[in-house]
C-alpha cells in the first residue's frame, strides 16, 4: 500500500468515525440528558439535512474554484470540532439546534471533499475508491462500538469524542496529498450547483416516478436515523450502540453482493428490494422487544446492508445509467439534494410529532404504534414503485469495482 492510499484510508476512517461516534447516539442524549422532545430530536437530526441542501453551494462554489481541498478540509474539521465540543454544553434546545446547524453545515460539505482528495489521487478510481471508501465504514463501526461498549449514550461525551476526532482529522489534513480547485477561473451558476441541468431527466417517466419514490421513501427513513438509539435503550437492549454497528458489518457484505444481484435481477427488482427492507426493518422494530422476541431487532438492525446499498446505492447506479456523460454529476447532485436533503428534512420535521403523540404516562413510548407509521408509509411507497417504475432496458451493468465505487 502506497503513502498515498495509507493517508487517504486514514483520511476516511476519521471522517465517518466523527459522524458516527455523535449522529447514532445523539437522540438517546438529547432525551434522556437534555429531556428535549421528540420534535426536537426530530428537528436536531434535520440539521444535516438542512447542511445537505445547503453545502453543494459551498462546494461548487468555494471549494472548486478558489482554495486547495485539502486545505478546505482542514479548516472545516478544525472549526467543526469546536462547534462541536461547543454544541455538548449547550443545554437549551433553541441555542444548541442553532450551534448544530452551524456545525452541520461545517461537517456535510467534507462528504463530497473527501471524495474528490481520493478521486483526484487515484489512477484507476473504479477499482482502488472501494478500498479506500470502506475505511470509512470500519470508522464508523469504531465510533460505535466504543460509545456503546463505554455506554456513553445518554452523554455529551460522544460529542466531545467526535468534536476530538475532527480536530484530529483536520490537523491530519495538512499533510494529505495537495489538490488545487477543480475550476479555477470557470464560472459556476447555482443551477451547476443544483444539477438543474438533470430536470431534463424528469421528461423520462419512469425517471420521474424513481426521483418520486426516492424522495418519498427518505420520510419515513428519518424516523430510523433519529429514533433507533433512544428506541433501543428504553426497551432495555444493553449496549445499543456497539450492536447498532451489525448494520455497517453487513452492509459491507451487501454490497459485495449487489453488482451480482443487479445481474441478476435487474434495477427494479432489486430497488423494490430495498424499500421492502425498510418497511420490513419497522416491522421488526415494531413486533421486536428485549427478550423473547430480541432477533427481530437484531433482524431490523441487520437489514441495513439492504435498505441502504439495495436503494441508495442502487438508485446512484440507475441515474449513472440513464444520464449522459455532459449532465453526469448534475444528475448525482439533483439525487442528493432532493433525497438527503428535502426528503430527509421533510422527515425530520414529520418524526418528531410522531413520536410526541404516542408518549405514555410516566414518559415511556408506545413504540409499537410509532414504528408503525414509517412501516405503513414505506409499505405503501412500495407498491405505488412497483405499479409505476417501468425503467427502459438498461445498459450493460457496470463492473463490480465501479458498482462499488457509485
């Protein structure tokens, strides 16, 4: 391994260890410590979403025309770890959502910076991304199994582990491989920025209803992202967080087994497979407990592999597929800004009340009825996807390196 491949793994590891040592257990915290509702653990988890809307602007904008990546990505992680150390004192909901915006919007754009430090610095980026992106999972799997095994949870320490971690990472920085802007000296527009471009997609039906159903389906996937951890640790499940990261374990392993299913199956097939996963995964949750019945939640944590690299991953392929090279990334960018950002915000907003609803005496949840909602609205997605996605035939399906790498 090259000193060049050694700094981009290490790079990726403490970017999603930072993520996930603060994100997974954040509502736990908030609940129990900070006693904040559910819409307000809902409204805390949509300022990523709020930075993922916000941040292609930043990067297209700043961070492609005027300064080294690297160098970008250094200041960022600096200034977000104290925003974030910042963001574990805070005790009132109104000035800790605003610190954690600020935050977010100092954390999202390093997604794509780090992304293209790697792209930049590889000569066969199909093959070697795989291998460097995957160190970003095995960070977040870190982060989890040292909270839970801490049981640090319902505490501001993640937070302060994570705010540490992005120090860390943007001293480390500094010394990555230099990488000028992209488009020094072009003019960029906010309709570059956007992927505007890609609304040419939307006279395609069956693009249509797969950028509809994407967009829907990311509702109902807030209540996961905000709601897992502090469902978890009510019912009793020891160590939450460290058994969270099963999720990440076969989510390697899945996507190992997607260029071979999309083969196999086809775009379709294996879309539906996804959003099944979800409405599935609720299911579990929903019917699960701490005891008798604890597989099932073993089994919702489990299906993560396939909620994510069936739909996600997929979907990026899909729009690969049916993009021209000229409109390429604008297409990828209209993907993320309507599903990680305006789909996942709309989700946040929606969770939160949700979970208020069905507060029982004594502060505990009806966690039945509340997984419920999501299973029902990801059940009926489902099958309005299956009635109304007719995809054209699809080109030759990449190889296993580049469906990886998407």
């Amino acid at each position: 391994m090259t000193a060049v491949r050694v700094k981009l793994s290490t790079m990726m590891f403490l970017e999603y260890f930072v993520w996930g040592a603060w994100f997974v257990t954040m509502g736990t915290y908030l609940g129990s410590s900070l006693k904040f509702d559910g819409t307000q653990i809902g409204l805390a988890y949509g300022a990523t979403a709020i930075a993922a809307m916000i941040s292609p602007f930043f990067v297209g904008m700043v961070a492609d025309r005027f300064f080294a990546t690297e160098r970008i990505l250094a200041v960022l992680h600096l200034v977000g770890g104290v925003v974030l150390w910042y963001a574990s004192t805070v005790r009132g909901f109104g000035a800790f959502y605003a610190v954690l915006i600020v935050y977010a919007l100092c954390y999202m754009p390093t997604l794509a910076l780090t992304n293209s430090i790697s792209f930049d610095h590889m000569k066969n980026p199909t093959r070697e991304f795989p291998l460097v992106r995957v160190l970003g999972t095995i960070g977040w799997i870190a982060a989890g199994l040292i909270v839970g095994t801490l049981r640090l949870e319902p505490t501001a320490v993640p937070l302060q582990i994570a705010a540490a971690a992005s120090m860390v990472l943007g001293l480390f920085s500094f010394v990555l491989p230099h990488t000028p802007p992209h488009a020094l000296g072009q003019r960029i527009t906010a309709r570059d920025v956007l992927g505007l471009d890609a609304l040419s997609l939307l006279k395609d039906h069956a693009f249509a209803v797969f950028i509809l159903g994407s967009f829907l389906l990311c509702i109902p996937l807030q209540f996961y992202y905000a709601f897992t951890n502090p469902f978890l640790n009510e019912i009793g499940m020891q160590n939450a967080a460290s058994k969270m990261t099963l999720g990440q374990f076969f989510e390697i392993g899945f996507m190992l087994l997607l260029p071979l299913a999309l083969v196999k199956l086809g775009v379709k097939r294996i879309l539906l497979l996804g959003m099944a996963a979800w409405a599935i995964r609720y299911l579990f949750f929903a019917y699960g407990n701490a005891h008798s019945a604890v597989w099932m939640l073993y089994g919702g944590i489990i299906l993560h592999g396939v909620c994510y690299d069936f739909f996600f991953v997929t979907g990026q392929i899909y729009v690969d597929q049916r993009a021209s090279v000229s409109i390429r990334a604008a297409a990828q960018g209209f993907l993320a800004f309507i599903t990680q950002g305006v789909g996942l915000f709309i989700g946040s907003l929606l969770s939160g009340p949700v979970v208020d609803a069905h507060v029982l005496p004594g502060g505990a949840h009806d966690w039945r009825a509340i997984w419920l909602v999501p299973a029902a609205g990801a059940a009926v997605i489902f099958v309005l996807f299956a009635l109304l996605f007719r995809p054209r035939a699809q080109a030759p399906q990449p190889e296993p390196a580049a469906a990886l790498a998407a």
